[in-house]
C-alpha cells in the first residue's frame, strides 16, 4: 500500500487514513565512543543527556554519512581527539520537546555506531557542559537518559555485554 499526497480513489476516506498515519521524523547519526570499557555520554544545555553526534541537516542528505559523522564529532568533542567508528549496531527512535522551537514535539531516527576513542583530550562544545565517562559493566542508564535514547543505550550494553562474554 503505497502513500499518496492528495485524494486520487473513489474512496477518500482511505486516502485520508493513509495520509494521517505519515510522520515527518529528523534523521540523526549517534556514537557510543569508548574508552577503556568506558562509555562516553554527554549532558546537553537543557539538562537532558546524549551521546556525541546529532541530526543531520537538511543541505547534508546527500553527504555521505562518515563525513557527517566527523563533522558532529569535530563539533561536539573538539578537533583534538583521534577515534576510529565502526558499524552501526543499535537503530534509535526518540521524541523530544524542542526547547528552541517553542516547545514543538519532534521524532528523531537515529542510527547508532560503534566508535572507540585512540588518543586526545575531549574538549567539549557550548552545547553540552557537561560529560562522563561511565562504566559499562555497572552502569545504570535509566538514570541519565529516557525515551528512544534510554532505549538504545540499553540495547548496545545487552549487545556489548554478549560481545564481552
């Protein structure tokens, strides 16, 4: 059943029902970079925590996804650090009130990939005052993050702690 934009049978009530089950979702690339066994998850301006990365804009669709990866990267931990990104691994989805965009609800698809930190110092950006560097072992993420985020970090410790085993 394919989606159509305007009412093209003759029975329009269908139309409409296909037409309200559309979403418009933003489209981010996410991090888990580790270190050592340890997790980096970053606190952002509204108090709210994250993993490095973020959506990505509008002008990148065509942007291959590595280079929009090194931007978010580069932006939010600084140009120092060398890391390596492997595959995605976990596939998020999150709804957020925006604080900048007066208080609209929005859906974020995020793909999560594995990275590991090499070697530099993180430096963090304007946008997130706060980091940590938590053990995967023991930690407990229900108490920093919720929603779709919650739940992908969640899924990457089960998958991670397999991998361990």
């Amino acid at each position: 059943m394919g989606y159509r934009s305007k009412i093209t049978s003759n029975y329009p009530y269908i139309d409409i029902m296909i037409a309200e089950y559309k979403d418009t979702y933003f489209v981010a690339v996410k991090v888990f970079l580790e270190k050592d066994g340890k997790l980096l998850i970053l606190r952002d301006n509204f108090g709210d925590w994250d993993l490095p990365g973020g959506r990505i804009k509008k002008d990148g669709f065509v942007v291959p996804l590595d280079e929009i990866i090194k931007r978010k990267m580069s932006e939010e931990l600084g140009g120092d650090i060398q890391y390596t990104i492997g595959k995605p691994i976990v596939f998020m989805r999150h709804e957020r009130i925006e604080q900048t965009q007066g208080g609209s609800t929005v859906r974020i698809f995020a793909v999560g990939y594995e990275g590991t930190l090499q070697s530099g110092n993180v430096q963090l950006s304007e946008r997130h005052p706060e980091m940590l560097w938590v053990d995967r072992g023991n930690f407990v993420p229900h108490k920093y993050f919720r929603g779709g985020w919650l739940k992908g970090v969640q899924e990457y410790l089960i998958l991670h702690n397999k991998i361990a085993e």
